[in-house]
C-alpha cells in the first residue's frame, strides 16, 4: 500500500495550526483483485454513473464491463475511505487493456485517477507487458483529459468496440 499525504489547500496564517492538520488528506493506493468488496461496490457506482450519463445506450455496453475473476486491481482510498478502482486484463501478448477507470464524485480533485492509473501502468509493465489499451465513451471528458495528459493517443476502436458510435480507445506504450 501507498501513501500519499495532500494538503486541500494552503490556510491563511490567522486559521489555528490544528486547521491545517484537519485539512490533511491521505491517499492509500493498493493492489488486489476483484473479489475485493470495495471494488465490487465501487464498479456499481461506475455503472450507475455511465448508465446516467449515457442512458440506454449503455445497454450495447454492459456486455463489455463484465468482470469475472481479475487478479489486477488497484484501489485508492481516501482517509481510508473507497474513493476510486481500476483494473486491466490480459489483451494480447504485449498489451493490457485497463478496464472499470472510476473515482467517487466526492473524492474527485485529489488527482486520484491519475494514481490509479500510473499504479495500473507500472504493474502492466514489471508484469512485462509493452503497452496499454483502453476504451471510454464518447461523453466522458473528464477520463479524455486524463487519458491524453497520461500519454495515451487516440486509436481506432478495437475489438467489441468497432462500429460502437460512442466508443472512443486510447493507446499507449510503456
């Protein structure tokens, strides 16, 4: 597990020093699987967030997001509270594909996804993998800014994804 101590903002010198320790945010970033609860929880709130946000067109892809049994999953928490998921799966000899990318509402700000993701990477590659490959809707911005500021390149839609309007994959070498 990881720590990493955040400030959520630089108090004025006139606010009591035990306001500065209260406003101390800890991040824990952990490996595990997918029987973990916390993930279990955390991707039905994904689901929930993608079904609002896209509606009946998430009906083309549920099929995608199934999650059987994957022994690469990472987990961050905040004040030790589930905050966020992702996780990857084998995709070819060389690749991963990074799956179920989410944070909770309440914990967004805090850079949570891109640690997440640069845990998901750094297991990926001492795992030997070359590079990774993903897919994210079209109306999710805030995961395109991610992405992109992570490195990836848009690509053509692989896979499931081919002919999926609102389907956009990203790619990136380790």
């Amino acid at each position: 597990m990881r720590n990493v101590l955040l400030f959520s903002f630089t108090p004025p010198s006139f606010f009591p020093a035990y306001y500065i320790f209260a406003s101390m945010k800890t991040i824990s970033i952990t490996r595990t699987t997918s029987d973990n609860p916390d993930f279990r929880n955390l991707t039905r709130e994904l689901d929930a967030d993608l079904r609002d946000r896209n509606g009946d067109i998430m009906n083309l892809y549920d099929q995608h997001n199934v999650i059987d049994q994957i022994d690469t999953v990472v987990l961050a928490y905040l004040n030790d509270a589930p905050a966020g998921c992702g996780c990857f799966k084998g995709f070819d000899a060389d690749a991963v594909e990074i799956k179920r990318m989410f944070v909770r509402h309440n914990a967004r700000g805090n850079g949570i996804s891109t640690m997440i993701l640069k845990e998901l990477e750094t297991w990926a590659f001492e795992l030997g993998y070359q590079y990774t490959v993903l897919e994210t809707a079209s109306k999710q911005l805030e995961a395109h800014g991610l992405y992109r500021k992570s490195g990836y390149v848009q690509t053509s839609n692989y896979g499931v994804y081919v002919g999926l309007p609102d389907s956009l994959c990203f790619r990136k070498v380790l």
